[in-house]
C-alpha cells in the first residue's frame, strides 16, 4: 500500500517544510516533562536490572504500557524471569501490588470478591477481592478456566468491575501484567482473541544469551537466595503516572506518521497471509505506545523508529494466520515484519 501520491510542488515545498520543523524539533532543548519521563524511565530501569540481567527492550516496553494505561501479556519458557521482571516493576512504584496465581481451580469469586454475610446487622456486604489493586501480577493466565479469564474482561477494558449489579471502579493506576508459558499444553486453557485483544502488547521474551548468562551467574553466585531484591527502591507514585499519562498525550505525531500505522494495521487485513487481521483497538495501542516509547527515549515527537518498536508487540497476539503459512511453519513475527518492511516509511 503506497502511502505518497504523484509529488507537486505543493508536496515539495510542504515536504521541506516538514523537514525544517523536524530539523527545529531536534535542536530545540527538550521539554522539561518529557525529560522527567525520560529520567523515571531510566531510573526504573537502572533498579530493575540490579536484579534482571538484559531484557531492556522488553522493559521499556512494559514501561510504554504502564505509562499509557495499558495491559501486558508477557510470554515465555520457565525460570526466565517473566514473574521477577513485573514483581520488580512493582517494587520501583508506590503503588499498591497484588498477585494472582491462576490455576484450574480457581473461581472467578476468587479474584472479583463475592458477598459475605454481616452477622452483626444481618447484612450482605462485598468483599473485594484481589483485583482491587494498582499493578495486579496475574501468574499462568493460560491455566484458569474460561469462566475465570472471562472475569477480566469486563475490569481491563473499562476499569470497573459490576458485581450484583452494582459497579465498582478501580483506582488509578490499574494495570495487569499476566504472564503464561507458550509450550506447555496440559492443563492450560487458550486465551480468546477478546481477551488477546485487551492487552496492548504480548511481549515474548526468550533465553538470554551467552554473555547475559555469564552475567547472571556472576550476579548471583554469592546470592542464593536472591537478596539483591531488597535493594530495589521506589522511583515514583501515582500521582507521577497521572501527570505522565497528560503529557505523554501531548507527544506530537505527524499526519504521515499516523497514516504509517493506518497502513501497518490495514495490510493485516487484507493479507493473503493473514486469516484474522487487527482491529482498530490495535491501530490506537500503537498510536499511544509509541508516543510513550519516544517520551522515554526523550523526545516530544514520535518517528517512525517509535512505531517499528511497538509494532510487533502490539500486533503478535491479535492476528491469526493462514492454514497454509502456519503449515509451512512461519511465525507471526516474520509476517509482521515482512508487512512493516513493505510499508513506505513516512519521510
């Protein structure tokens, strides 16, 4: 899909226009929120990896979902720090934090709350449950039944929760981060594309590599039992997040830089690779990511290097592919970058 018409001479001079104000934009000093952005982010970062050896993009794009009140699905194998990695998020923010360890058992009650009966003035009351919470770790999504995954729909998409017919919003923040292994089949029950489509990002993170093993090693070989932990110290509070939500609004995006994600999320849909294409919700995750990616990396205005970031994340869980290129064995991934690689990128 081509994004430019015929060049004119209007498009000529507005195109040089364009390159000026960029020009202006990059040498002007940055925005003193933005910088306080970038400094929480790094900060965040710099207490995480006292702990977690590598891993920085997936965290700042844990940290692009949080700052823009979105929700993570992060996938992988066992023992590579899926659960530590959002346990120590928590840690760096003032905020309230619960867990949640899903498994085949486990009621939907036992997350929203359920009546409990006063017996002092002969009354039903609700007690919450551990939904109710700022940062809520959602550990092995994929092993509750269907009845219990669908108790999230609801609270992660408007931020409430109704229970007997009475709503009850959930406070600022409220972010989910649900973790789940891909290759473990027994006793697991599949997300539905719904419920996929509720997470901004599904970041997978895999094995690290020989260096970064190295240094885990070293970390922790006077460390059994992982005290390094206790070491992470709080960066921010709520009230931060709540101003980093309206200024991370305020980012700049060109008209040909939105028009940039309209076509990624387009050719999705029309894809003799793809079964089942993204939807709008997708279009908008990519949108305020990467507004919040070019925040933490300290600008005032997103590039198309913003979008490639987020791009994958975003898009991996919420299309389906073909029989035939699932057959041939190609991967999610390398049909969404063969589709950002086609994409005329915005100048």
């Amino acid at each position: 899909m081509e994004l430019n018409s015929e060049s004119t001479p209007e498009s000529n001079e507005i195109s040089s226009q364009h390159v000026s104000e960029q020009s202006e934009w990059v040498t002007q000093p940055q925005d003193e929120r933005i910088q306080k952005i970038k400094a929480i982010a790094d900060q965040i970062q710099q207490e995480i990896s006292k702990v977690v050896v590598g891993q920085h993009d997936s965290i700042e794009l844990l940290l692009a979902a949080f700052f823009t009140g979105g929700h993570v699905l992060i996938e992988g194998l066992p023992g590579i720090a899926k659960t530590l990695t959002a346990k120590l998020l928590a840690k760096t923010i003032d905020v309230d934090f619960s867990r949640i360890q899903f498994t085949p058992d486990l009621m939907p009650t036992d997350i929203t709350g359920t009546s409990v009966f006063n017996m002092k003035e002969s009354n039903f009351y609700f007690r919450k449950g551990p939904l109710f919470s700022n940062i809520i770790l959602v550990d092995e999504i994929n092993r509750a039944p269907a009845k219990t995954q669908a108790a999230l729909m609801e609270v992660m998409e408007e931020r409430q929760l109704t229970y007997d017919g009475v709503t009850y919003p959930m406070a600022f923040p409220f972010f989910i981060v649900a973790t789940q292994n891909p290759v473990e089949q027994e006793g697991t029950y599949s997300l539905p594309e719904a419920q996929l489509d509720r997470f901004v990002f599904r970041i997978k993170i895999g094995y690290p590599g020989l260096e970064d093993e190295e240094k885990i090693l070293l970390r922790f070989q006077s460390d059994f039992n992982g005290l390094v932990q206790d070491s992470v110290e709080k960066v921010c509070k709520a009230n931060d997040l709540s101003e980093f939500l309206r200024w991370i609004e305020q980012v700049r995006i060109e008209e040909s830089a939105l028009k940039y994600i309209a076509a990624i999320v387009h050719n999705t849909r029309n894809n003799g690779d793809i079964f089942l294409g993204a939807s709008p919700r997708a279009s908008l995750a990519m949108l305020r990511t990467s507004k919040a990616i070019a925040a933490i990396r300290g600008r005032d205005f997103v590039i198309p290097d913003d979008i490639r970031a987020v791009a994958v994340a975003v898009l991996n869980h919420r299309i389906v592919l073909s029989h035939e290129r699932e057959m041939e064995g190609h991967t999610v991934e390398e049909i969404i970058e063969g589709i950002i690689q086609r994409i005329e990128v915005p100048r």
